[in-house]
C-alpha cells in the first residue's frame, strides 16, 4: 500500500471547500501515514477563479497548526501546487525563497489567453497544434523558474481536449520530441514526476499516461511521487491500489518523499 498522498487541496484552494481538518482526519481513517496539502498558487489565471481566498502566511500558519494537533497521528508537510505561467517566473521564485516548502509541484493549467479547460483554446486549432503548443509552453515554463520541484498530471489537457479518445495521450507523432525533452529536463534537473490518480476517475487513466512514465523510466528519470489530487476527504488516496500496480509493472521499487525540498526513497510494499 502506498501510503503517501502528496496531492491534497483544502478551502485555501479556490476550487475545494474541504477543511484541512476534514482532510488530515481522512487520511488518519484510512491508515495514511503522510499527506502534503498542494493548495493552488496562480497568477493572472485567465478567467479569475483560481486565485487564492486568502494569504499565503496565513495559510501556512494554520497548516504548521495542523501539524502540531495531529502528531504523532500522521505526518503533513507544507506544499504548493503552482500554476506556471512564462511571465510569473520572478514571483515564484521568490515564493520559493522565502517560504518554508517541504515541495512543489508545477502544473501547466493555461496556454496563452486560455485555460485548457476552456473550449476556446481548441477553436481554430488542429489537434497538433493544440497538443503541440501545451508541450511547448510546458517546456519553456519549467525552464523560468526553479520554483518547482515536480511536475504535476504532465499530460492534463487529455481531461479536455475535444478531439480524440482520452487514451489518445502523446497527441501524435509531433510532439513526441518535445515530450522528450521535458522529461530530459525534469531529470537534468533533478526532479521528479506526479503519478496523479484522480486521472483513473476522469479518463480512465492516470496523468500521465503509462507511456510516458515509460519513457522517463526510460530516460534514467526515478524520482516519482502519487497523488491523488485530492478536493474532498473521500477522494483522499483514491486509485492508489491502481497506482502501486502500475508503477511496479513498470519495474518501480521505490517511490519519492520530501522535506524541505529535499527528495529521499522509500520502498513501495
């Protein structure tokens, strides 16, 4: 059993209502031994929504509060889930440097004007081109800024995208070249991959898809954390059974833990 979930969103992010609380006690009921509240960190989000319901100290004060009412109960670190923008690169590092993180993960949530769950960003643009140029931004997004340390639900536009079969993960030939090269980065870099499950109850896979854990397995990448991203208490550790089968066909022995942004392994049972 994985018994890890580092994917957890509470009422500090905009889109779940979940008390931290509520969360922290799910988790102790279903025998999880460490949990890393993500809450959303976004600038200039498209639409609006995504933007936090209050400050990051308070936040932060409240979860270190946490931590203290349930030790010895469970294990909860202090993370992030940041929203990478190319033109927001300074305030995250910043973010970065000057507040305690045990991790963050980054995700590509937008591409230019649109987030990739607005249909709009696939008007007037082919399947390559929408595909392509989520890729692409994802690419040069990672590259700004070190205010990450792994990369979340890596293939997420499969959630939205119009054109294909949810199974249809790469989006073509075309851009399996820039796949490659952020998986190289991620390594390069000396990060990690997400092994989000809550891709299992949306599109019948996880984000991302086995082929692309292949090919970072491939590519000498080792550093993977699961999460289930997680808004709700019941969908805390959802698809983790899932999860621990496909990362061990693939021949995975250990998975990744953190604090203070520092990665350490841990044999999957």
């Amino acid at each position: 059993m994985i018994k890890y979930d580092y994917h957890l969103h509470s009422i500090y992010s905009p889109d779940s209502h979940a008390s931290i609380e509520s969360m922290a006690q799910r988790a102790v009921d279903l025998g999880i031994e460490e949990i890393v509240f993500t809450d959303h960190i976004n600038f200039s989000y498209p639409s609006g929504e995504m933007e936090s319901r209050t400050s990051l100290e308070a936040r932060l004060l409240r979860i270190n509060k946490l931590k203290e009412e349930f030790a010895g109960r469970l294990s909860i670190l202090t993370g992030a889930e940041i929203g990478l923008r190319l033109f927001t690169s300074g305030v995250t590092n910043h973010i970065a440097d000057n507040y305690d993180f045990d991790i963050l993960i980054a995700s590509i949530h937008e591409v230019g004007k649109h987030s990739i769950a607005d249909p709009k960003y696939y008007e007037n643009r082919t399947r390559q081109t929408a595909y392509a140029e989520y890729y692409e931004h994802m690419l040069h997004a990672i590259k700004t800024t070190h205010a990450w340390d792994i990369l979340g639900h890596m293939d997420y536009i499969k959630r939205y995208c119009t054109y294909v079969s949810h199974g249809f993960t790469y989006g073509g030939e075309w851009v399996l070249d820039v796949v490659d090269e952020i998986l190289k980065y991620v390594i390069y870099s000396g990060k990690g991959l997400e092994v989000n499950t809550s891709g299992i109850f949306r599109v019948n896979e996880v984000y991302p898809s086995q082929n692309i854990l292949e090919r970072y397995l491939d590519l000498g990448g080792e550093i993977f954390t699961v999460g289930s991203d997680a808004h709700h208490p019941r969908q805390i550790a959802r698809g983790f059974g899932e999860a621990r089968k496909i990362l061990t066909s693939l021949g995975v022995k250990y998975i990744t833990r953190y604090k203070n942004r520092q990665p350490y392994f841990e044999k999957i049972n």
